[in-house]
C-alpha cells in the first residue's frame, strides 16, 4: 500500500478509545416522542375549532327568508344608463376601420 494512502486512512479511521467505561449506566431505549407531538396537533386543532366558533358567533345571522317577507331590488330606469353609454360610445375615434382591415388583408396574403 502506498504510504500517503495509508496515513489517510489512519486519518480517517475513527479512533477507539483503549479504555473501557464501565462507570457510565448502560444506554436507554430510544423514547417513544408520538404522545408530544399527538398532544401538540391537538392543541392546534382545539384552537382552530375554537376560533372558527369565535368568528361564526362574531357575525351576524343573515335574515331569514322563512317570514314572509320579499325585499325587492329598487327598479332603475334602463334608459338613462344607455344613452349615457352610447353617448360616450360615440365619442371614440377608431379611425378608418376599412383602411386597418385593408392593410390586414394584404398582410394575410403576403404570407
């Protein structure tokens, strides 16, 4: 083997302690951590629930369709709202509409 090797791998190689400890208590089995961690999801979950409660109480119940009772929507005149609107729809400039579609159509046939 080649020495520069052979001093890596002493390098390397974890060295054993030559003396024995017999002072120290023989190692534990490793604990079981489910429970914690089990108790720590429901704690979060009895929070959620508890604010979820919180909020559905906070608000107010909607009103109850059961009495009777319709409301009807306030009826708006249709005619004010569209002469306004064509009225601004006709104020637009498009251009020359059939120049734009011209010049499309020989760009079309150029491909």
């Amino acid at each position: 083997m080649d020495p520069i090797q052979s001093q890596t791998q002493q390098q390397n190689s974890p060295q054993q302690p030559t003396q024995s400890n017999s002072n120290l208590p023989p190692s534990q089995p490793p604990t079981d951590n489910k429970k914690p961690l089990f108790l720590i999801l429901l704690f979060l979950f009895a929070i959620v629930v508890v604010v979820t409660v919180v909020i559905f109480l906070a608000y107010p119940k909607a009103p109850s369709s059961n009495r009777g009772e319709t409301v009807n929507p306030p009826i708006l005149s249709p005619t004010e709202s569209v002469s306004q609107e064509e009225q601004d729809l006709q104020k637009i400039d498009l251009g020359d509409i059939d120049k734009d579609l011209q010049d499309i159509q020989a760009d079309v046939e150029q491909l």
